[in-house]
C-alpha cells in the first residue's frame, strides 16, 4: 500500500515516532531496570538469610532419629554458659530416664550453643566430651571428638585425650602424652602418671623414686602409693575399690587385676567399684565365678554385646544343665546365663524359644540389667509372634516394645490378650500414649470408669488423669469432681524451683535446656517414684519443647505399672 500522506509532513511524523519510541524505550528501560534491581536486592537478601554457617559451627552427633535424636536446632535459645553449666551439673548416677535424656542431648549432631568467641566455644566443646566420657560410650567419644574442632595444644584438650586413653586401657598411648609434657612436667598430675609409665615400661627403680620424691614434697595421696606399692611388690595391703575414682587410679588397679595379684576381692567391694574396673574383673576368667558374676551385673551397661558373650561363653560348663533346671534358681550364675543364652540362640523351635527369652529377660529384671540384657536378644525377640508373647510374658514384651516404640506389637498384644486381663487396659493406654491418642480427646472410658469408683484402683486412675492430661487428653464432664476430693497423690515432690526453670526452658522450645533440667529433676530416680502431678508438669513441659516423643515413651512406660528395677 503506497502513503497517502502528503510529503511535507512525513518528516514531522518520523520526527513524532521517533521521540514517541524515545519515550517508550525509557519507560521500558526505567522498568526492566527497576525490576531487576527489586529482584538482585531480593535476591540479595535471600542470599544474606541462607548463608550457611561454617563447617565448624555444626557439632556432630553419633544418634539417629530412630535411636532418639534431637533437632539440629536443639540448642536455640540457650547461650554456651549456660549450657556448660547445665553439663557440669548434671547427676553422677543418673537412672534410665536421666540417661535417657542426657544420651539424647550430648549424643545429637547439630547447631551448638551461641557463643562469643573462641575461648567459650572451646570450652563448650570439651565440657560435651567430658560428659560423654562420663556415659562409658568410648564409640561415641571418638567419632564425636574427632570430628570436633579441639585445639590439641591446650591443657584442658591434652588431659581430656590422657583420660580417654586411661579409660580405654589405653596406657601406651597416655604414657606418650606425658612424655611429650615440658611446662608442668614437674606437677603431681603428670609425675604421678610418669611413675606408672614407668611401671609398664619395666623401669620400677624409675616407678619408685618418682613416687618417692612425691611423697617427700607432701602430696597427699595415698592411694596412688598404695597402688604403685602392690604393683611393684613393695606393699600387700590392698586398697579399697569403692575409694578408686580417678582415670588414673581405675587403670592401675585394672592393671592389678590382669595381673591376678588382686586378691581379697569381696561382693561389696564390686558393688561399690566402678563399672569400667568392675568390667575388667568380670572378663578375668581367673578369678571365682561368683565375684565375676557380682562385676558383671555391675559393668552390664557398659559391656559390649561381643563381651557379655565371651563372659558368658567361658562359663558353661560340663555336663550342661538343663533349662528347667537353671529356671528352678532365684538367681543365675554366669554359666546359667551362657546356658540359657546358647539354648535361646540355638533353638529352631519358636514356641520353645518364646518362653525362655521371657524367663531370660524376668532374671535380667531382677538383676536391674533389663536393658543390656534385652538388646543381647533382640534378634530372638523380633522373629517370637505377639501371641506367644502374650503367652509367656506379656509385660516384658510390652516394654521392650515401648522402648523401641513398636505399636504393631503393642497391639498384637492387646488382641491376644483375654477381655477380662487386667494388663489389656493398661496396653491400651501405652498405646494410645505412643501413638497419640490422647490429644485433642478424651481420658477415655477405662479411666473415668476408675476415676469414680470408690475403689483402692483410684490412686492409679488419677495418676493415669495427670497422664493423660499432659499428653493432650481433655477432662469430660463429670470427671472433674472425683477430682476435687481429697485423693492423696503418692510419690515424692520433685524439685519446685527446677520445675519453674523447666517450664521457662519449654516456653522458649530450648529443647536441650529442657532435656538436661528434667534430667538434673529425675537424677536418679525412676519416674514412677514421683507425684503424678509433677510427672504431668515435666511431661507436659517436654511436649511444648518439641520433645514429644520422649514425654510419650515416659507416659508408656507408667502406664504399664510394672515394678521395674531402673538400672
């Protein structure tokens, strides 16, 4: 198509277009340009949130989620301070709750605590691995401490490595570390263990003048001399084993055992003793069977699943006894136990097998070794049906199902069980505890049925309320009432003061603040010795922490009212 326009103004027109285009290109430009500026600021932005923070400020862990561990976030909200002091507090011999707690906590990888540097990170750091020196997890320590940032030339580092290497019968190791020592060389620490080096080294000339010049400078500790004195021959009075508490101590003494000159071991002396010389004394297949056995129940927790064994093993004797005849005994001896175990792992017979991993694990209740004793089977537990679980030992089973948070089994349990026996309710409730039944409904008929009979079954349906209660069960109406009554809650108080610091912990969802307060709370007691209110309160201060599943297994585990030992 030709232009209809007339000449003259086809120049004033492309002069119109061209600023038109000027104008819509700067337009264009002011917006792509504003565009990409909101979105490189954006992009800014996001990039400044999602930094991630260096390798080093990420503590790593030995738990999975399965095994108990805790969110990487475990410490938001609490300061280094304030954890190194929840740490150092934490109880000496803390009950299977405690532990339970405290495990999940030190054990968990993650972000670590806010510091202000340096120096607090550090100590942070070496305070964690000195506590789980304390729980006997030798494994846990070395994949934890080597994937630390440890600063290896400070004094607090160099003492923690010595002390691991003495608790692991590490002594080559711990003799080196002493040799390479120049400043504090001359200190009573390192002189004493440079004596003892030199025992091991066959130098007891050098053992015995290092020890000498200690005694003449006064250093007060005589069992230390004791020690080096029935090591190298020059004294024969043998040192009491409960008094044994440094590293140093322990590994001399377990030195004396191998050696099989420690003799005038008693039954109350393994009592008291510690769990890692207690192990030594329990693996010595010199000494009598009856002392190694008391060792034994002693360093079960401690002991790995090849050493119960070779105890075990070493200890069946000829001719073999039969199992009806071990299950006539109040208690097993050593022999007993390896008889049982090796019929229980040789049987092709699972109606054979069922009975005697209940009578096994009945005998390891007793003993306070339930635990250790039920992971040693744990291979012969999974392959025994519900239903002839509820035939031999329904409330064993039940909690080691609790413990593995097996609701499977929990139920075939339940269905196995009789209407009329009493443990089916209380299987019900454990379940509904783990699988969280409670919240958001009621107690449930089974307690209000309790709640109002004017029965001695009332003490145990209130606790059950504060139970329920805690884990999100709401009151119907009704119930309120029995309530109200002058019901004695049994049990002891727990701390008032710790419960507040709990409750502040939870409110802030410090989860690790939360779990070692309601450890230092526990100590070493088993939660079922507490007031079913305070129980309720440290449940419910767990749940608000984000720490639900472990407030379930520990409303579970009441719930099935067994009389158990806590090891």
């Amino acid at each position: 198509m030709q232009n209809t326009l007339p000449a003259k103004m086809l120049p004033l027109m492309s002069q119109t277009h061209f600023k038109n285009n000027m104008r819509a290109l700067k337009s264009i430009y002011l917006t792509v340009f504003g565009i990409l500026y909101v979105c490189s600021m954006d992009a800014f932005a996001q990039v400044q949130l999602d930094t991630l923070a260096p390798a080093n400020t990420y503590d790593a862990g030995t738990l999975t989620v399965r095994q108990g561990a805790m969110s990487p976030d475990l410490w938001q909200g609490t300061n280094a301070q304030t954890a190194i002091s929840l740490i150092q507090n934490l109880p000496n011999s803390p009950s299977q709750s405690s532990k339970h707690l405290i495990r999940g906590v030190l054990l968990s990888g993650g972000v670590p605590p806010h510091s202000g540097g340096g120096l607090e990170r550090e100590n942070y750091v070496t305070e964690r691995l000195w506590a789980i020196l304390n729980l006997e997890d030798s494994t846990a320590y070395e994949t934890i401490s080597n994937q630390s940032s440890l600063d290896f030339t400070s004094a607090t580092t160099v003492k923690l490595t010595l002390t691991h290497a003495l608790m692991t019968g590490d002594t080559a190791k711990a003799c080196q570390i002493a040799d390479t020592i120049k400043l504090e060389r001359k200190s009573p620490y390192w002189a004493k263990l440079r004596s003892y080096c030199h025992y091991t080294r066959d130098e007891i000339p050098a053992a015995e003048l290092t020890a000498d010049l200690l005694k003449r400078a006064g250093h007060d500790d005589e069992m230390f001399f004791n020690l080096l004195g029935n090591l190298t021959g020059s004294q024969v009075k043998i040192p009491k084993l409960s008094a044994l508490q440094s590293p140093l101590h322990i590994a001399m003494a377990q030195n004396l055992v191998a050696q099989k000159s420690f003799k005038g071991l008693t039954q109350q002396e393994i009592a008291g003793a510690s769990p890692r010389l207690a192990r030594t004394v329990a693996l010595n297949k010199t000494l009598p069977p009856e002392l190694r056995f008391h060792a034994f129940l002693r360093s079960a927790h401690i002991l790995t699943l090849k050493q119960i064994a070779e105890i075990f093993a070493g200890d069946i004797q000829s001719p073999q006894e039969t199992t009806e005849t071990i299950k006539a005994n109040d208690i097993w001896m050593l022999a007993q136990w390896g008889e049982m175990l090796n019929t229980i792992k040789t049987s092709t017979d699972i109606t054979r097998t069922s009975p005697l991993v209940a009578d096994f694990l009945s005998q390891a209740e007793t003993n306070g070794i339930f635990r250790p004793m039920s992971i040693l089977v744990a291979q012969d537990i999974v392959l025994i049906p519900p239903a002839l679980q509820a035939q031999s030992g329904p409330q064993l089973f039940a909690r080691i199902a609790v413990q593995n948070r097996d609701l499977s089994t929990l139920r075939g349990l339940y269905m196995a069980l009789v209407d009329d026996n009493p443990l089916r309710g209380r299987l019900a409730l454990a379940s509904d505890a783990l699988g969280g039944g409670f919240l958001g409904s009621s107690i449930g008929t089974d307690i209000e049925t309790r709640l109002r009979a004017d029965t001695p079954q009332k003490t145990r349906a209130v606790r059950d309320v504060y139970l329920a209660f805690a884990l999100g069960a709401y009151l119907p109406q009704g119930s309120v009432k029995p309530l109200a009554l002058p019901v004695s809650l049994e049990g002891q108080a727990m701390n008032a003061g710790g419960l507040l610091m709990l409750k502040d912990a939870s409110r802030r969802r410090a989860q690790a603040e939360t779990a070692l307060i309601a450890a230092q709370i526990i100590g070493s007691n088993s939660l079922s010795t507490f007031r079913p209110d305070d129980v309720a309160s440290l449940l419910s201060a767990l749940n608000d922490a984000g720490l639900g599943q472990i407030s379930a297994e520990f409303a579970a585990i009441d719930f099935l009212a067994l009389d158990i030992v806590d090891e």
